[in-house]
C-alpha cells in the first residue's frame, strides 16, 4: 500500500468560501433580542436566522425553555438511547505546530505508537468491555504514523468490531477511498477554529497550516465512500459565535450537498496541556450548554457528541435533553486498556473518569439507554 502525497498545501491566507462566512448573521448572534428568540423557539423549521438567535446572549436567559425543546427534539429522533464510543490513541508521535496541543512535536514527553500486535490486543480488550465503535487517533501526518501505519491499523481494528471511525490529519480524496474499502466508517475531524487570522496564528508550522485542505477534507472522505463526517471547533480558541455559526453552515453544507451520507457535530472544550496553553474566549458551562441547544433545536436528527474531556456533572446533565453520542472511559494516552495506564503524556486531561458501568448506571438512573452497537439502538421514548 503506497500513500498519496499531498501537494501545494497552502498557508491559511485562503478567504472564507461564501458557504461557510458566518458574518451575514454574526451581528444577530450577538444582539438579537426577545422577540428572535421567541421566534427561534417556536419556529417547527428554524433556519440560519433562528441559529444566530439561540446563540445570543439574550437567548442565554432562556436555557430552560431551550433546553425544554432540545429534549423534545432528541426524544423524539434518539429515543432514549445515547450511543457510546471509546477513543484509541495510536501514536502520540507529532511533526505539527499546534499551540494548543499536548501531542505538538516542540513537546517534551516519550513518543511510542501502538505495533499492529499491540493494536490488536488493545481492541480486544476493549471488545470484552462491550464496545463496538472505536474512533483511532493519531498526531499530524509523520514518518512513524503515516498513512500506511493508519491504514493497517484500520484494518486490524475493522475486522474485530463493528464500526471502526478515525481522527487524524487531513487526507487526499485517494486515500479517503482506500480507509472506507479498508473498514473505515467515519472520520472526524476538527477545524479548531473557523477564522483565518486565528487559525494561522495558532497553527505555526506543518501540514495543518493549510486551512482550505483541512477545511475540504469531510467532503473529501465522504465523496470517497466514507458514511460519517464528524465536524466540531476547539470552543474556546477562537470567537465562539463566530465558530458555532461556521460549524453550522458547515454542516448544513456537506448535508446538502453529500445527503446519502452522515454528519455529527462535537463540542470539545480547550482544556489544560503541557504547553500551558490558556484560552482567548473561554466557554464557560452555560455558553456550552446553549450551543448544543442550539444545534439540537435547528439540526434535530443530527448526532451531537460530548466526550470526556468534559466533567461528569455537565454530561450527566445535557445527556438525553441535546447530546445523543458519547466517549466513556477514555485514555488520552497511547493505548493503556489492555494493560493499564500508559506511560506517555496525554493529549489533554480527562474531566470524566468514571468506568463503563459506573457511567451506564448513570445514563440508566436518568432513564436513558446506553447504546454500544448502532444496530443495537431501540426507540422508548415517552
């Protein structure tokens, strides 16, 4: 198996394609008033306008009534399952620049990555613990994981459980194809941010410094056969209106225009790494909050991801009313699940620790149904 090679990658001085410019509806997103927000609410199709209007700050005085019919929505496309993944860190070897990241290669810490034997046994033993949807992660695209060690980690992965999804660098259309023929079913793949000037700043040097090839890369793999694109911004790195609009309009973008196909969006949080780094525009639990409201409220049969980098009490809480997928037991080490904690550093620290039954005796005192295998979803809503 040979890997393309990515050609011409460009500095993040590209414009915002038309599609995605957020900035027709930026200044409603932060003055809307009482009556776009009644609206927003009690519109049965909201559009783009209603959006910016839930992520006003005056729609934060009416998280109750959003959170109200954010449950209804999830009841009624989700039931009451959540579907549960568990992240597999490959390699934590890194030749990318990102300012914000424990993995970035001027970090000072052990690099190993998973051999294909131990990539084996770590999915085993993540089999026995029930779990059949397994995202594998790496760094940027290096010598140590390329695209022919992720590719046969696919496939070691993909013929042991059922859906096997990646979150890794930015590929080719070609490659894209060969994951999805090698087992792959999803990728997911954060922007980070959405705007030009702080994507450059934050992204000093290698491959991701290319913002139109990271930004094309879900339209890529999904014309190349993969079925889920997972989409999300690194909330807090840049403005978060100005990003949730951007995801929006991203989303709605590659469900248009790749409709056989999947979307799911993820809202992770800047959390604390090595380097220190600190937030420009922190999201605090409310600001969170309203935006899976918002997002459950105008895309109401979209996935909506919350993994563990969030605490336990926030999980608990927006499980079931807006967010319809979770991690659960998560390392953000390299490996550690056949055979205890890993000795590396770790991606970013994790706020929910609890252990897979501990964690499903909580969605199930809530009412809620734990879902490990997509098939195995069953619809008890009330």
């Amino acid at each position: 198996m040979t890997a393309s090679t990515d050609t011409a990658h460009r500095e993040s001085d590209a414009p915002v394609p038309d599609w995605l410019d957020p900035r027709p509806w930026l200044a409603l997103s932060r003055e809307a008033d009482d009556a776009d927000v009644a609206r927003a609410l009690s519109n049965p199709a909201p559009d783009e306008r209603d959006f910016a209007a839930l992520l006003s700050p005056r729609a934060g005085l009416a998280l109750e009534a959003m959170a109200r019919r954010a449950q209804v929505l999830t009841r009624r496309h989700f039931g009451l399952t959540v579907s549960l993944y568990v992240p597999l860190y490959l390699s934590n070897y890194c030749e990318g620049g990102c300012a914000y990241c424990g993995f970035a290669g001027d970090r000072k810490q052990v690099r190993m990555r998973l051999e294909i034997e131990a990539v084996r046994t770590e999915v085993d033993a993540l089999k026995r613990r029930g779990f059949e949807d397994v995202l594998l992660l790496t760094g940027e695209r290096c010598r140590e994981a390329d695209f022919d060690y992720l590719f046969a980690c696919v496939r070691e992965a993909s013929a042991r459980v059922h859906e096997v999804s990646i979150e890794a660098f930015a590929m080719t259309a070609d490659e894209y194809g060969q994951l999805a023929s090698g087992g792959c079913t999803g990728l997911t793949l954060y922007q980070e941010t959405y705007e030009p000037r702080v994507y450059a700043e934050h992204h000093r040097w290698g491959r991701k410094r290319d913002y139109a090839f990271r930004l094309e890369a879900p339209a890529r793999a999904l014309a190349a056969g993969i079925r889920m694109a997972g989409l999300g911004v690194l909330l807090g790195l840049g403005d978060p209106r100005y990003d949730g609009l951007a995801l929006y309009r991203h989303a709605r973008h590659l469900a248009r225009v790749h409709w056989r196909a999947g979307v799911q969006i993820s809202f992770p949080r800047l959390m604390p790494e090595r380097g220190a780094f600190m937030s420009a525009h922190p999201v605090d639990d409310r600001l969170l909050a309203q935006l899976a409201f918002a997002f459950r409220i105008c895309l109401p049969d979209t996935p909506l991801v919350l993994s563990t980098r969030e605490p336990a009490a926030i999980r608990d809480g927006l499980a079931g009313v807006a967010i319809s997928r979770m991690s659960v037991a998560s390392r953000t080490t390299v490996g550690g699940y056949a055979e205890g904690h890993s000795e590396t550093g770790g991606q970013f620290d994790v706020n929910d620790d609890r252990d897979v039954d501990v964690f499903c005796a909580a969605l199930r005192a809530k009412g809620l149904e734990p879902v490990f295998k997509h098939g195995d979803a069953v619809y008890r809503a009330t």
